[in-house]
C-alpha cells in the first residue's frame, strides 16, 4: 500500500506498507511483536540476512524505493519518520526532501486517510 499526503504547508508525506508474511515459512512471521527497530548486538553471531525481520525490513525499504522511482513523489529524496509494524504489515512513513508543486498537487490526490 503506498498512500500520499500533501498538506496545506506543501508538505509531503507518504504511508508505505508490504505484508508481513513475505517470505517467511508458512505465511507467519517467525517473530511477535509491536513494532520499532530489531534489537541490537548481543551475543549473537548472525551475520545481515540471517533474521528474517531484517529481511523483511530490507525488502520494505526496497520496495519503498521502486515505488517513489515509478511514481516520482519524492524526487529528491525522503527522511524516515518512522516504521513499525501492525498485525499483518510493515509501515514506513516518511516526508520527501522536497515541497509539493502544482504539478503534484494536481497528480497526487491525499489519500492518507485523515
């Protein structure tokens, strides 16, 4: 799901999301849990790719990136503003580095949701 906000400062931000079941085993996340970055070190000697989270979180991001390519909302760039993850879907929401133009007032409707 990829949900556009233009707000009346010019202002853009997106709602980016994939579901959470991609590529894990049966169709169910091996880990729980309510969302924030995975926890960091320890004793654990995974190497990157090893967790299917970071997995997961990977292709969000990838994805995120095919998306704003095809579409053109942030053409220079975006900053994070924060992802998580709901019951069944990883989130990213973010704000482009650059203020709306007419052009894409008219291209985007805000389909937000507020």
């Amino acid at each position: 799901m990829f949900a556009t906000m233009i707000k009346d400062t010019n202002q853009k931000v997106f709602n980016f999301s994939i579901s959470a079941n991609q590529g894990t085993a049966g169709g169910k996340p091996e880990h729980g849990g309510t969302g924030g970055p995975p926890p960091k070190g320890g004793n654990k000697s995974k190497t990157k790719g090893d967790d299917p989270k970071e997995r997961l979180l990977d292709e969000l991001f990838a994805q995120l990136e095919t998306k704003l390519s095809e579409t053109g909302f942030c053409r220079e760039g975006y900053t994070e503003i924060d992802t998580y993850e709901s019951s069944s879907r990883l989130h990213i929401l973010g704000t482009c580095n650059e203020a709306a133009t007419p052009e894409d007032i008219r291209q985007f409707a805000n389909n937000y949701g507020y």
